[in-house]
C-alpha cells in the first residue's frame, strides 16, 4: 500500500469516528504531514478531543492530553528533576506529557503565558530545556490545542505572535441534522459495545508512513506562477491599500513571511491529497482561510461593522489575480 493510500485510509477511519466533520479531519492530517501544529476552535461537544484520539487509535503514535487550568506550572509540561536519594545520590530528568508524538493542549487558554510560551517553545524548536540541559522531542511531534469561544472570564488569550506558531486555526462548527443523527447512533451502538465488551481489532498504521508522505509532499511541483499568487496574497495583507478601500479600512496587520510558508506547504499537502504532483490555485484557496485567521489583525472598523476575517479573506481572494 502506497503512503497516499495509507493516509487515505487513515483520513476514512478518523471520519468514520467523527462525523460531519470532513474538514477537521482533513486539517489534522494536513497539518501532520506538513509537520506543522494545529488550533482548534469551537464550542464543547464538537468531538475536538475525540479527533486526536482517533487518530491515535488508528497510528502507531503515543498520545498525551494536557488540561490547561491557571494553577498549571510550565515543568507540569516539560518535566522536572527529582532528587534520588536511594543508591548513587543525583538529581534525574523525569519526563512531563510534551515527551510523546501527539500533544493535546485541551483549553490552551485557560492556563497563564508562562505555561503557554512552554508549549509553544517545543512546538517551535522541537526540543525542550530543563536546568541547561536540552532534550529532543520524539519525531513525529504534532500538538493540537484547542480554546473555547465562549466564557472568556479568567482566560489568558494567546497573543498575535505566539498564534503566528500555529500552522492553521481552524473553527469547529455544529454538524449538520443528518450527521447528528449519525453521530447519535454512533455512540449508542459504541456504549452497546463496550457493554457486551467487544474490542474492535484496529490495525494500526506504522509512524513511519508520516515520513513516506512528507517524502512525496516535498516532491509536489510548485510552478512559478504559483508562487507569485502565494507572495501575492500574503503582500496584499500588507498593503491592501493597493487592491481595495475595503481592505484598507479592514485589515490593521497582515501576515507574517510565516504564512507563505504555512500556504506552500499545505497547498502541496492539499494537493497530494487529491492525487496531483503539482499544485492548483484550488489547493491554495481551499486552505488559506485556516492559515490568515490567525494572522490578520483586523481594524476598529471592521470589527465595529461586523466584518469577519473569512469576509476579508474572501474579498482577497476576488482581488488577487493568478499570475
């Protein structure tokens, strides 16, 4: 079995377990072949955690979940030093959760800076330093964090910068009457499972297809054109004065070089997925949502009018023409 057919079937299985939630899944997988993190967004209930325990129940990968609360302390992450005192006295290195291949950051911001600038350190060098000494984090490493729109008391929101470290920011949204009926009798028949003490076999697929398809993804023609439309439609956020008032009005930041390099390498994941060596403008437009929303700050205006980001973005692309 090829690496596009293994993620293929991985993609079905996660979906078979979250249902009406393609796009969600599409983005966990995306994110984990273009070794990126992710940050979920959506109200309670919208299978978030079930996502990534999906697919670590499908993959030869370990999993930690971390509960962010305010009393939360950065070594509760990264880990700390005990003192030995039985046979040869010295301090040794205990690991915290962030030593395994999938991080779930459940409410990342619930808990303060201190303990969030932690997690996004590791995510960003891949290693973590405890008392001047450096440990390498297992490879693959993919963190999902997730936050919760509503009850913002006592929250610690990320700033703009540390949210540029996320790869995509994608928003959870209720699933459709059919799929709820669906996810309904789901569950019922899991729990009619699990009391008659069935264990499904699941054959789980090896770590090492993560870095078979990163091989193929970083074999994706990316042509010319396609870069000048990438550049393009980060520079308009920059300076969008050019390409409409609207935009001007709207858009107070815009986006980091980090978003050329989050929309190249998720437009070539997007379109290996569907089976292509090079890329489309389709793969760029069917991802730059999930890569700007965090990146663009929207203006006083805008946010006065009501305008959202998927608005602006939208208006975007409508201005900024193909190479």
């Amino acid at each position: 079995m090829s690496a596009l057919e293994s993620i293929k079937k991985l993609q079905d299985q996660i979906s078979k377990s979250i249902i009406g939630q393609e796009q969600v899944v599409n983005r966990i997988i995306a994110c984990l072949i273009s070794d990126g993190n992710l940050l979920l967004e959506g109200l309670p209930g919208l299978a978030k955690t079930r996502a990534i325990n999906s697919l670590a129940q499908n993959m030869d990968l370990g999993l930690s979940r971390v509960q962010f609360t305010p009393d939360l302390l950065p070594s509760d992450i990264t880990g700390t030093e005990i003192y030995q005192s039985t046979g040869e006295e010295n301090f040794i290195f205990q690991k915290g959760p962030i030593f395994n291949n999938l991080i779930l950051a459940d409410e990342i911001n619930r808990a303060p800076a201190k303990v969030q600038s932690a997690l996004l350190e590791a995510m960003q060098e891949r290693q973590v330093t405890v008392a001047g000494t450096t440990y390498k984090l297992p490879q693959p490493f993919f963190v999902m964090a997730t936050q919760n729109p509503i009850e913002q008391e006592g929250t610690y929101p990320l700033p703009e910068a540390q949210m540029d470290r996320f790869l995509m920011h994608v928003i959870v949204n209720y699933p459709s009457e059919a799929a709820e009926l669906e996810v309904l009798r789901l569950v019922r028949n899991e729990e009619k499972a699990e009391s008659k003490k069935e264990k499904k076999e699941v054959q789980k697929l090896p770590k090492e297809i993560v870095f078979d398809a990163r091989a193929e993804v970083q074999e994706v023609h990316v042509s010319e054109a396609i870069e000048k439309y990438i550049v393009a439609l980060v520079y308009a956020t920059r300076t969008p004065e050019k390409y409409s008032e609207d935009l001007a009005k709207w858009i107070d930041v815009g986006c980091s070089p980090r978003a050329t390099i989050a929309l190249d390498k998720v437009a070539r994941v997007q379109a290996w997925l569907n089976g292509r060596d090079f890329v489309k403008p389709e793969d760029i437009q069917a991802v730059i949502k999930d890569i700007f929303r965090h990146r663009i700050v929207t203006s006083f205006e805008a946010n006065a009018l009501g305008i959202t980001k998927e608005q602006i973005i939208d208006e975007l692309i409508s201005k900024v023409a193909v190479a």
